[in-house]
C-alpha cells in the first residue's frame, strides 16, 4: 500500500457516462493483484472531503502516448473503468491528462488466487456475472486466469447497450459473453440472471466457479442461482468507504460469525468474499 | 471582562523564564548569525511526557499498525486508540457513514475487540513506540467503566485513559453520562478511583454549556480533559426519504466542526485549570495552531487520517517550522491568545 500523488495520463469518456481513467504509478501498478482497488482523491477542494473507491481495472506497461517501457512487461499504469453517479464522479470525470490526484492504493484483498485457483482447477469454466459497473473488478481477474489457461466465460447485465462497457476488453479472454439489457438494446431484454439460470440448468453436469460484482440485488440473485445448482461462487462486494484502510469501520458488512466477527470491512477483509461468509438478508446494505 | 490583555499561558508560571535553549534575542528579523534557535515541542500532561504535542484521535488510527507502512508512527506525541469496552462489540449494521459537506457522519456503533484483546493483541506492538499510547475506554454502565479500567489496569505501558462519556452513537450509557453533569462527575469519581494511569475524560459538545462539563469532570478528578467528540447530525435519502444511516443520527466531524470545537476548547481553557486537549476538524498546521494559541496542551488529529494518512505527521513538522520562525518554544504559544481591550463586554455572538 502507498500513498502517492499521480499524475493523470488519460481520462477518456466512454457510452452511457462511463470513463477510463489512466494514471501512473510503477510502484503501485507492480503491487496490484486482481481484485484489489485504490482510493483517489481529488485534491484541492473542500467540498468532497473523503477518498472515492475505485476497483482497478486493468494496468498498462506503456503511457496513452505510446512510448515503450524499458521493461515492456512491467506495469505503470493504472485504469480505473467507472460511472459518473456522484458529486465525487462528476469531478473525477473533469480530470485532464496532466492533472494531479492522490492516489492510495492497492488496497483489499481482492480474488486472491491462493484462494480460488483450488476450486478453479475443479471448475469446467468460470462464469464471470458483471452488473453494469461491476465489470470493473473482473477484468484483471479474467486476464489472469485466461494466461494460465482457465476456460471463461462472461455474463453482463445493464440498463441499457450504453452501460455494458468493457465488453472488448473481455472478448480475447472468454469462450462467450452473454449480454442482457433491461430495456432489450442489446441481447436478452431483461436481467442477466435469467440467461445465467437457463445456462446452469443447461449443464446441470458441469462444475462451475462463479465470480460475481454487480448492485445489491443481482448479486444477491446470482449467489441464490449458484447455492441452488451447487456452484462456488465468489463476490466482489462494495459499501460506501471512510478510509479504505481498515481504521474507520465504516464499510462493514454483515457476515457470518458473533460479537465483533459479526462484521467484515470491504476494505480490508474484502472486497472479495465467498457468498457463503456474506449474510444476505441484511437488507440495510441494499439501501447504500 | 477585565480591562488587561489576555495573555495567558496555560499551567506555566509567569516566573519560569524562557528556557536555556533560547540564546538569541527576541524576533526582530535579524537573528544573530550562527546562533540557531531549536523550537521546543514536547508537552507535559498530568505528569505523562510526550515529545510533541500532535496526537491522533480515537476511532481515526485503529490500533496504530494499520498506519506503519504509511508514516513512521515514531514521529507522533501519542495514539490515541479506538474505544474499548469489556467485552467485544460488533458495532451497528450498515451504512455506517455518510459524507457531507466539508465532513462527513459516523455511526459505526463503537465496533471493537474488548478489553482482553486489546491487551493481548494490540498493545504490544504499541509499546514498542516512542509514541505514547492513550487507551480511549467506554461502557454503558458506570461499573462497567469500573469494570473496564481495571481490566485494562493490568496492561503495562499505557500513557493514560481518556474516558469517553461523549459518544452519541448508543442508545444508552454515553449519550447520558456526557449530557448530564451529576452522571459526568459520578463516572468520572468512580473511574479515577480505580484508574491505575492518568484519567483524561473527552467531553461531548452536544451540551448547551461546555463549560458546565469541564468543571464537572474537573472536580470529579479529572487530569486533563479532551474535547471535542463529534457532533450529533444527520443526512436523508430523499428519492427514498430514509435516513442515511442505519442508525438515523450520527457523529459528525471534520473541517466543519472547527469553529465551534475551537470555541468550545477556548471557552473550556478558560473555565479550569487542568491541561485541555483539543481536537475537532484539525488537518492543517494552522487548524492546529488555532487550537493551541487557544488553551489546548496538544492536539489530536480525526477524520484527516481517513483521507490524508500523511496529515498527523506533517503536522509535526509544520509545528516546528512555525515554533522556529517565531523563535518560539511551544510552551510560549499555549494559551496565548491576546484579546484587545474592548470598552464593551464581548457577547456569545457575532
């Protein structure tokens, strides 16, 4: 973890107010595992006082003009895929290449393979199930498993065409995607679970390792989806963020355990959990 | 009001004169060549040393490891931890906070691993550091801040308690005992019976009269006093007209509050003569200087951790950089608020 002031090398706008933002930092672009996040800060201003959580999407060796990296495998660059939905977005979308941010990352524990490459051995595929948004925290994880062989394939669910962005970037990494739009602008009209039940009802003879992130409510559906068929299925959860670093207590979530096991920080703990650990029926975090 | 100028320094006699270290004449723009003048920054509190007077405030630091591989924790006057209560808490359901402007709200219910594992777990490690470490202790009842203390009583290495009476998150105990001065001076009596290290008592400014707390706890026994805790507040959804937080209020802190917690340590510096710290909304030297030139002995540094982990320490730094460009010691800034003469009386407002 570092906490560093970066410098903005794109911030290109993409459909449906959604952008890539690109900063450098070697040393925490080199530390990042998938599935981790960092916490930007826009500097100078009074009235966005707290950092914004930004899953890290993706890391680039070379800078948006194209100049070659000395060690072209070695990464410098971090991307952050997100959605204007607030204040702290709004202002974030005005960054310009050349700008200063604070950058304080990586952060979480994200899909750490220790963890799921044991039951990823034993999957068939993995089934990335992204809602709007959420495809920011697969990617890394995807490449990842795509380099060491694993068979993929997405699920990606959203409003409308505009919101399913990232689709390209997970094209080279998957044997299929499987798009649903609520209002039937591209792929299945409706929500993107429905095609992901018709699939594992398909192949009732197959092992799966899910790996969720998405709101409240499709991830809730994708995790009673997995329990049913009798998959694994691991979340990448989010809550509203004090610090990122594990002190305030602000993001906890419900899980399973007592007394002061009772609640888990996305933060630190998480963001990625195994649904199982996660209470579902805390219906106050469905609110955040 | 007193016609003098108030030039007050808090618990210094006037007889002391400057300290040896200082060789050059006063600041008249031309320091004497080769003659380097070294700020002095420690601070004493109830007998407790501590080598500069920036600390960070409960709830804002964890247990102080979470922050090593960030700043060097050796560079602090204190750390002040997390709330301990005798046994473990598991803190309110989500969300727990909310931003706001220039701040932001916190109901996180006062999550944390009770007495016992404090000591096992996370009080060695603090220990080890040149910064002392304060342990902030609540309960809901007053026997079990009895409780509390003496359980804590058996951990060696603590600097001193700071009692948290004050926190508006609960439903019971705290609120109550931090808005009452009978049940203010009742736990803080029964606390400084059994406490084993200095009793420091954080005071709630949900209170019409600050000051009416300080001389409570003050008579009480208290060593010293720190003020302030957050301020009850709150925030509501209104596409869904919810609350924002679970718990509908919540403490508010951050760069908003300053005015009136520096108001309310000034007024508090003035009503007792135990040592006051000061906290609420510091994240730049100036915010802490504001306090100390009002009557705080030190300072502690909040909500700045969470966005600026670096602010504590840089403070510091700031402290000396002022101290050695007034070719001031610390000890001359505390409480040296100077209020002109004024023909009329100053009122509460305006």
């Amino acid at each position: 973890m570092y906490d560093e002031i970066v410098i903005v090398t794109g911030n290109r706008p993409l459909s449906g107010s959604h952008l890539l933002l690109s900063v450098e930092s070697p040393r925490q672009a080199q530390a990042t595992r998938p599935g981790q996040f960092a916490m930007l800060r826009i500097l100078g201003r009074s009235d966005v006082l707290l950092r914004r959580p930004m899953s890290i999407y993706d890391l680039k060796a070379k800078n948006s003009e194209g100049e070659n990296d000395r060690k072209p495998g070695s990464p410098r660059i971090l991307q952050f895929l997100y959605k204007v939905v607030g204040h702290g977005t709004r202002l974030m979308s005005e960054l310009k290449p050349g700008d200063q941010v604070g950058l304080l990352g990586p952060l979480g524990h994200g899909f750490f393979e220790e963890e799921y490459l044991p039951r990823a051995h034993q999957a068939n595929e993995i089934l990335h199930v992204a809602g709007g948004i959420g495809i920011a925290a697969l990617l890394l994880p995807a490449k990842r498993l795509a380099e060491a062989g694993f068979h993929q394939r997405l699920f990606f669910g959203g409003r409308s065409k505009a919101d399913l962005v990232g689709v390209e970037d997970f094209r080279p990494l998957v044997r299929g995607i499987l798009m649903a739009t609520e209002n039937g602008s591209a792929g299945y009209r409706g929500f993107v679970t429905r095609p992901l039940e018709e699939y594992l009802a398909r192949h009732t003879n197959k092992k799966y390792l899910l790996m969720v992130c998405g709101p409240w409510a499709m991830l809730r559906a994708s995790v009673e989806l997995a329990r049913k068929y009798g998959h694994p299925c691991l979340v990448s959860m989010e809550n509203r963020m004090g610090c990122g670093l594990g002190v305030c207590l602000g993001c906890c979530i419900r899980v399973q355990g007592t007394g002061h096991e009772a609640y888990q920080r996305v933060c630190t703990e998480g963001p990625v959990f195994w649904s199982e650990k996660v209470i579902w029926e805390d219906e106050a975090i469905a609110k955040t | 009001m007193s016609a003098k100028t108030k030039t007050r320094t808090h618990g210094l006699r006037a007889s002391q004169g400057p300290p040896a270290s200082r060789q050059s004449p006063p600041d008249d723009g031309h320091a004497s060549t080769g003659e380097q003048f070294i700020p002095q920054i420690e601070t004493e509190i109830a007998g407790v040393r501590f080598q500069n007077p920036v600390w960070t405030a409960s709830g804002t630091f964890g247990y102080g490891k979470e922050f090593s591989s960030l700043i060097d924790l050796n560079e602090l006057g204190a750390i002040v931890v997390k709330g301990i209560s005798p046994e473990p808490m598991e803190g309110n359901p989500p969300p727990r906070i909310y931003e706001t402007e220039s701040g932001m709200l916190n109901a996180i219910g006062l999550q944390n691993v009770g007495a016992r594992r404090f000591l096992t777990e996370k009080l060695p490690f603090l220990r080890t550091l040149r910064a002392r470490c304060i342990v902030n202790v609540f309960a809901y009842s007053t026997e079990d801040y009895v409780r509390c203390l003496e359980m804590l009583n058996e951990g060696e290495g603590i600097a001193a308690y700071e009692l948290n009476i004050s926190c508006p998150n609960t439903r019971c105990g705290g609120m109550v005992y931090g808005s009452d001065p009978k049940l203010t001076e009742e736990v803080v009596a029964a606390s400084k019976k059994v406490a084993r290290y200095p009793l420091f008592v954080k005071l709630s400014p949900n209170v019409t009269d600050i000051t009416v707390f300080a001389r409570a706890a003050e008579s009480a026994g208290a060593d010293a006093l720190s003020l302030v805790n957050t301020f009850v507040g709150m925030a509501i959804d209104i596409e869904t007209r919810r609350p924002r937080l679970w718990n509908v209020t919540g403490g508010l802190s951050g760069p908003s509050i300053k005015p009136v917690a520096l108001r309310m340590v000034y007024q508090a510096a003035r009503a007792v003569k135990i040592p006051i710290v000061g906290l609420g909304g510091i994240s730049t030297t100036e915010d802490a200087l504001e306090y100390f030139i009002a009557g705080a002995r030190a300072v502690q540094v909040g909500t700045a951790n969470f966005y600026d982990p670096g602010t504590s320490v840089r403070l510091v730094q700031g402290l000396r950089d002022y101290c050695q460009r007034k070719r001031l010691h610390l000890s001359e800034i505390i409480g040296s608020l100077k209020i002109p003469e004024r023909a009329t009386p100053i009122g509460t407002e305006g």
